[in-house]
C-alpha cells in the first residue's frame, strides 16, 4: 500500500480543525505559524512572542488579569507570570529540569514575603502535587497518560489554587483549555498538537500533529518540536533532594553526561553558602543574604527551607534567584 503523506497531512488538518470548533473557539495565525489570537465565548485573547519564539505576554479582552507577561531563563524554563505593572503573579524555580518551587504573593499581605510552595514531579519532571509550608496538599494532578483529567484545584478544601505548569515545557490556557510548548500548542483531549511540527517529519512521525510518537509515559517533548528520552528517574530524585550520598553512590553507574551534571550538584549542595555565594553570585545578595546560614551547606538550607523555616526559604530563593548569576 503506497503511502499518500499529503493526504495524510490534509487529513490531520481538517481533524484539528473540526477539534477547535469541537472546543468552542477559533484561532488566527502569524506569518510564523504560531498562534496569534484565540476566541472563545466572545473573549479574544492576543499572544506576542519574542525572536526565539517563547510567548512572552498574552492579553485578554476580559477579566481580572487581562494582562499577563512571561518571563524564561535561557533553557526556556518559566521563571514567572507578571501583569502589566510588572508586579509578581508567580515565580518558579527550577533545578535543571526539575520545578521545585512556585512563589505567590500573600493576598493578606501583598507587600510582605509571597508564599511558598513545593512542587513534587514523576519520573518525567512533570508535576504531580503541589503542596504549602505546612505540607498540606494544594494542588494535584493524576492525569491520564495524555493529561485529558483535570487537575484537583482544591484538594484539601481550603480554596481554588492556580497551578499552570503541565508536561515538561507546557503552560495550562486556562482561556482555551490547550497547553502552550513553546513553538506550538497541545490539545490534552486530542493527545496531540493543534499545529503541525515547525520541523516537519524529521522528528520521525508519520504525521506532524502526535505527541511525543503515543508514548507519554517515557518521553517529552519540552519545546513542542520532538520527543526526549525519559530523564534518569533515579537520578532526577536524588538531584530534586539534594542526596549527595546517593549522587556519589550513582556516579558509577551514570553515562558521562550524567556523571558531569551530579558531580556539578554535589560541588553545589555541599558548599557553604557564602562560599557559593562569592563563587557564583553578585550583587545586592550579599547583603540581602541571611547571615546565620553563611557558614550553612546549600543541603542544609534546602532542608530547612523545606521544613518551613521561613529565613531559610529567604536564603534558598536568594540562592536560585537569576538576577545575582554571574
């Protein structure tokens, strides 16, 4: 049977097509492919991405926060959602891959410290749950394969919490229901793209639409272009942990790669803060800092930021704040 790929590549199409209708809304396109407006229920809501494709700010025509700005660190990882004043809606940090944390202003009291939150993944850095300083569990999402469930947004009955981060690479539109990949966008009903592949077949598909080739279990897809090997899932743990002792143990056992990226954490998480700090870091960190954790490892930090010190979690942020790299 000969292989009719323009047919094939028609008919996905006018499936995705029929899917946005489906869906209730109706989209427009920049001379990059990349999605420019989106209407739903009356509601248009405009996209604007920067030279390297990342979408940098998306405004509503409704709605409290009509205005939403984007900002990355240079892996494409979502370091924050800001509104048009500039003021913090969310700030993440990350480890590597990992989302370890999200930080949100304190609506009790704005101009105070914003509240923490510790994201926990599965083995693909997607996260699962997402609980507070009293380890009590905000968020969670145990999805189908594809992500089709709905998060629970209010797990432990004390209010609606808004979590946006999905599958590696993804961000939650809450305005259309599709998950934005950075170069395209992911229908979770569909288990696939809304847009074909920017680099065509040559990530090994026979269609330009599927994700991650039907296998979401072991692979991702961080920039909506082609699918990743599952990350070492034993690794990634004991990185996310800050576990020297196991990262020694497994440094036999690591590819080349792997073994430069635990040796890189455990030079990080066995130094003493100040020493890291004057390595690595500058700026007005070095008088914001924290004094009584200078002499204190990174480990040590981590561990009492986790077990809700709140000068500790001053100190952590510090630490992985962007703004202070050299």
């Amino acid at each position: 049977m000969t292989l009719n790929l323009k047919k094939l590549i028609t008919m996905a199409v006018l499936a995705v097509s029929q899917a946005a209708v489906a869906a209730g809304y109706t989209a427009t396109y920049n001379l990059r492919g990349q999605m420019a407006t989106l209407t739903k229920a009356g509601v248009t809501t405009t996209y604007t991405y920067d030279a390297e494709g990342r979408r940098v700010r998306k405004v509503s025509s409704t709605g409290p926060q009509s205005t939403v700005i984007f900002a990355y660190d240079r892996a494409g990882h979502l370091l924050g959602e800001y509104d048009q004043n500039g003021a913090a809606l969310r700030e993440y940090v990350w480890l590597h891959d990992t989302p370890m944390a999200m930080f949100m202003p304190d609506a009790a009291n704005p101009t105070g410290e914003p509240l923490v939150y510790y994201i926990h993944t599965d083995h693909l850095d997607t996260p699962r749950v997402v609980i507070d300083k009293n380890n009590v569990v905000r968020w969670r999402w145990m999805s189908e394969p594809f992500g089709t469930t709905a998060p629970e947004t209010n797990p432990s009955g004390l209010g609606h919490f808004t979590f946006n981060l999905r599958f590696p690479g993804q961000y939650a539109d809450q305005e259309s229901g599709l998950f934005y990949n950075y170069f395209r966008y992911y229908s979770s009903e569909d288990g696939r793209y809304t847009q074909p592949d920017p680099i065509g077949l040559a990530a090994g598909s026979v269609s330009p639409y599927p994700y991650v080739h039907g296998n979401p279990l072991s692979y991702v897809d961080p920039h909506g272009l082609q699918s990743l090997d599952s990350p070492n899932a034993t690794l990634n743990s004991a990185i996310a942990r800050g576990d020297v002792r196991q990262l020694e143990t497994l440094m036999e056992a690591l590819a080349p790669q792997e073994q430069t990226l635990a040796r890189s954490v455990i030079e990080k998480f066995s130094s003493r803060a100040g020493d890291w700090i004057g390595k690595n870091c500058q700026g007005s960190i070095h008088r914001e800092f924290p004094g009584q954790f200078r002499d204190r490892t990174l480990k040590e930090i981590l561990d009492q930021a986790k077990a809700g010190d709140s000068a500790a979690k001053k100190a952590w942020k510090l630490i992985n704040d962007n703004r202070f790299k050299k």
